[in-house]
C-alpha cells in the first residue's frame, strides 16, 4: 500500500471509503431516458421573455438568502398550507443532506422501504448515520406495513423516507399504510413527493393534521431540472432546526430568478406534465403487448420493466446502441432482478425506444 493510500486509509470514514460514487451515464447523441426528465423545453418567445428577465439579475450581489419571492410563488403553485414553513434546498438532494447534518450522529438511524431512491441510503453513510431498509411486498411493491412499525420499534429512526410515489417502482404506496407510519414514528417521516406532477394525489395538506410530518417536493421532474431547486414543507418549530443546518446562500440568483419566471409560467409546466401523464399510458400499453415484458404500473414520469431472465445487461447496451439511454436497475436490489426503467420522452422519443427495444429483443 502506497503512502498516500495508507494515510487515505487512516483519515476518509470508512463508511465513506465504502461508498461508490453515485454514477451518471454519458449521454452525448442519445435519446435520454434515464434520468426521469421532462423532455419538452419552452417556446422561443418565452425563451425571449425568460433571458430579457435574466438580464435584471444582479450577478455581483448575493442572492436574496430566504429567497422570499421564490418562496411565495412556489407556495401558491405547491398548494403548501399557511401555517407550514418552507425551506429551499439545491435539489432536494440538499435537503436530505440537510436533514442528515440535523438529525444525524452516532448512533441515528434512517429507515425507508427497499428498493427506493437510492440517495437516501448514499447521503446517509455520507453524514455517518445508520440506514435501515425493509423491503416492499413482492406484490405491487407494497409497503410491508408490519415490518416497517416493527423496524421502527427495534432501532427507533431519526427520520423515515417515503417517496410517494416511489422511485424506482413508480408506484403509490397505500395513503392508510403512510398515514400509520405517520402516527407511529417515533421521529420526522418525510414523504418525497418528486413525482406529484404525475400522481394524482399528495400529502401536501396533511401537513396541517402531523407536525412530525414533513413534504419534500422538487422542481426537477416538472421541466427544471437544470435550475436544481427542491423545497421541504412542514411544521415551523422543525423547519426552524433545519434551517439553521441550511448555508446562507444555498439557491442562487440564477436559480431564483429562473424558478420565478417559470412558475408565473405554470401552465406551461403543467400542460407538459398532462402531456406526459397521457403518454405514459401510451407507453404502458406499448410495453405491456411486448411478449416477455412485464412493466409495472407507475404513478410517475417513468415505468420500470421487467425483461426476459438474464438480458437487462445486454438489452441495456444493445439499446444505447441504438441510441436510446435507459436505467438499469438489475443488481441494484433483488426485487429488481431484470429491471429496466425508462422516462416517459416525448411521442417521438418514445416511439425510437420501443422501436429499438423490439429490435433488440
Ligand atoms: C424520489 C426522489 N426524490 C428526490 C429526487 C432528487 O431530486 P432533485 O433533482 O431535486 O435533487 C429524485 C430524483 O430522481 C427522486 O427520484
């Protein structure tokens, strides 16, 4: 072992030096479905109308550190009830990185269902917490209610993740299953609502009814994935913790003064999301008459699919290829034993995927 290595070895936390990086496949001349982005951009004219507002940006000052005109806009677009707080985090990667510095040390733990989003797990060995999983009933992907309540008896957690719907599964858990865990968790639940663009349903207005519950929401999925923008939602007394674990200036000018023209924009957002909503149908129905494929159904902007035993690694590479850039999700946890999952692109998009798909079966 080289010094360097030796003395790598001594001061990184091994739960750091344990951790892969997370990875992002090169997506250079490819059709990208990988990453659960909204496929559409906006007209010229409000291309136009978005760079004249960008030119008033002051890039010498320092953004507005509580971003109050930022927060009042996605208030009113987010439905988040009066008496909640908000705080803004750079994606809402941030703010689970936040909630970890906050709630995290020796000794703490964060509990979500198996498979989920995958930064739960990544941000919690970073910040050196404990991160405990139960996986979801082979059958729909369901909570395991009984094991969840049982897994929060045995290592009360600090903090439990919901995303509703999930990632990667894309499905709604039950709304009676969450409302339990709610009532029973010992600490904060935090239901990850990314996809509420395209659920169908939120936990938004319970916030009135759980002071321990907090809403995590980004505006990633809904066409801005690029500004990085995420926001948490809940009780004031625990959103004044958070806060102080928040770097003064987290969203910047750029960002804030995007996410302002965009949301007096909504209904274009909005028209994209139902678009996008319609033709994953499309999507659903497609897959679903393909022999040897079975996709499962999804409350989200994407369907993960199971293949043929054995050939998620190799339909994986023969379809970017074909130019089309899918996730693989074999290996990544058993119940996703030959799963892929794609983003629903555009009519266009989607057609070139399963046209390779079916080449490549
Ligand atoms: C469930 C879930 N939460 C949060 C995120 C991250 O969102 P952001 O882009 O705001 O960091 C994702 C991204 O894929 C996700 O699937």
């Amino acid at each position: 072992m080289s010094d360097q290595q030796a003395r790598i070895g001594r001061w990184v936390r091994p739960a750091v030096q344990a951790l892969k990086a997370y990875h992002v496949q090169p997506a250079a001349r490819t059709i990208k479905l990988d990453a659960m982005e909204n496929p559409y951009h906006w007209s010229e004219e409000m291309v136009d109308a978005w760079l004249a507002r960008l030119r008033q940006v002051e890039l010498n000052r320092y953004p507005d550190p509580a971003a109050a005109g930022l927060k009042t806009r996605l208030r009113e677009a987010m439905g988040v009830p009066a008496e909640s707080e908000l705080m803004l985090g750079n994606g809402s990667d941030e703010l689970i990185l936040l909630l970890a510095l906050a709630l995290g040390g020796a000794g703490k733990t964060v509990l979500a269902p198996g498979p989920s989003f995958v930064m739960y797990r990544i941000i919690a060995a970073m910040a050196g917490l404990e991160y405990r999983e139960v996986a979801l009933r082979a059958e729909g992907f369901e909570l395991n209610l009984p094991a969840m309540l049982a897994a929060m008896e045995e290592q009360p957690p600090a903090v439990v993740y919901l995303a509703y719907p999930n990632n990667p599964t894309g499905n709604l858990f039950r709304r009676e299953d969450i409302e339990t865990i709610i009532e029973r968790a010992p600490g904060v639940v935090v239901v990850d609502e990314a996809y509420f663009a395209f659920a169908g349903d939120s936990f938004m207005a319970d916030l009135t009814r759980y002071p321990q519950l907090l809403v995590m929401r980004t505006v990633s999925k809904m066409g801005l994935a690029g500004l990085r923008l995420g926001l948490l939602a809940g009780h004031p007394d625990w959103l004044a913790q958070l806060e102080k674990c928040r770097l003064p200036y987290n969203i910047n000018v750029l960002t804030q003064a995007s996410a302002e023209f965009a949301l007096d924009h909504r209904a274009v957002l909005e028209e994209q999301s139902a678009r996008i909503r319609r033709d994953r149908e499309g999507l659903m129905s497609e897959l679903a008459a393909i022999p040897g494929l079975q996709p499962f159904p999804s409350q989200a902007n994407f369907i993960a699919f199971r293949v043929p035993p054995g050939r998620a690694g190799e339909l994986h590479g023969a379809l970017r290829e074909r130019g089309v850039l899918v996730k693989n999700l074999h290996g990544s946890d058993p119940q996703l034993a030959d799963c892929l999952r794609v983003t629903v692109g555009t009519p266009e998009e989607n057609a070139a995927f399963l046209q390779a798909l079916k080449a490549s079966l």
